[in-house]
C-alpha cells in the first residue's frame, strides 16, 4: 500500500466517525502515517455525518479527499452524494439493510453488506430476542466487511483500536463491538452474494 484514501458517510447516530477514527488509530498502531478528518452536519444526531481517512506508507500531503479509493455508504443520501466521487476501479461497500435498490456505477466494485441486520441479530441473540436494531453496532460490522475486503489492516490491529479508543464508560459494549467487527468478516468470507 502506498496511500488509500476512504470516505465513510451516513447519519449522525451511526458512528461514522468513531469507524474512522478506528482506521486511523488501526493505521497508526501498524506504523503508517494517517490523517481522519470529521465532517458533522448541523442537525448532529440524526442529521449528516462523514469523515474521510488517508492511510500512507509516506508523509500525507493533505488530509481532505476528493475522490476516494474506498466508499463506505451507511445510508441512501450519503451514496448519492458520495459515490459520483469513488476513483473508477475504486470499491463500494454499502449497508444493504438501509439502501435497497441502488443506482450502482458500473466502473466501481460494490459490496453489500447488510450491516444494520447483522448488528441488530447480535443484539436480540444478547438480550433474549427483545431489541431494536443497534444501528451503533452496524458501524463495527462494516469494519469487519472492510477488513476482510480490503486487508487494510490487520485484524488484532483493528481490536487493539478498539480497545484503546472505548471509553471507560462504554466497554460494556466492547465485546459487542468486538462481535460485530467479527460478523462482518465473516458474512463476506462466508456469503455467496457479498459483491452485487
């Protein structure tokens, strides 16, 4: 790897932002040079959040990315906005259980993952079927999908992040996090439909 440029969007309440922190902080512990820069939108919970992530072998020049070489899509507006920007070649991977029916570009590879599902079964399987989908969890199993598409960086290294980035107040979820990231890896390596 040289440098790889990732955009990951979707709405305030999904962990956008701490996913890209932990590509970050996963890229740093792996001895790259790496940049994470957060976008919010006014509205905060609910409204429009994005943050891209440059992960290099060399100095980064710039930290803002135009057209990026990874699109991780949390939600139907994001794609829109977002996926006209994919560098041709580049790879899509998108919450199937949010977007349904996309308009795909044909010149990128698209995975789907459907994330918000998976988060949610984890969830139920903990609390004994009794639970709304944890769209917060959906964020870790599409870590585990970009993982396991990418190898952008090594699982234990995506773990360690974890762990270092919880906060005290929240390693309850921790292990549920750790799960999710797992699911994710495992519904591509397993699934039969992953690229669409």
């Amino acid at each position: 790897m040289h440098e790889l440029r990732i955009i990951a969007a979707g709405f305030g309440g999904q962990g956008i932002l701490f996913f890209g922190r932990l590509i970050a902080y996963g890229g740093m512990i792996e001895g790259k040079e790496v940049t994470w820069f957060p976008s919010y939108g006014a509205e905060m919970l609910g409204g429009t959040a994005n943050c891209t992530i440059v992960i290099s072998d060399e100095m980064i020049g710039s930290p803002v990315v135009r057209n990026p070489d990874i699109f991780i899509a949390m939600n139907e507006a994001s794609l829109r906005r977002f996926q006209p920007r994919i560098k041709p070649g580049g790879l899509l991977i998108l919450d199937s259980s949010l977007i349904k029916s996309p308009e795909l570009r044909p010149d990128v590879r698209a995975v789907s993952v459907p994330a918000s599902e998976l988060a949610a079964s984890l969830s139920a399987s903990r609390s004994s079927g009794i639970a709304a989908p944890q769209v917060k969890s959906a964020n870790m199993v599409m870590l585990g999908a970009l993982l396991a598409s990418t190898g952008v960086m090594k699982l234990e290294s995506a773990l360690q992040a974890l762990e270092r980035l919880t906060s005290q107040r929240r390693k309850r979820s921790l292990e549920e996090n750790r799960s999710a990231i797992m699911k994710g890896m495992h519904y591509l390596e397993d699934s039969e439909g992953k690229n669409i």
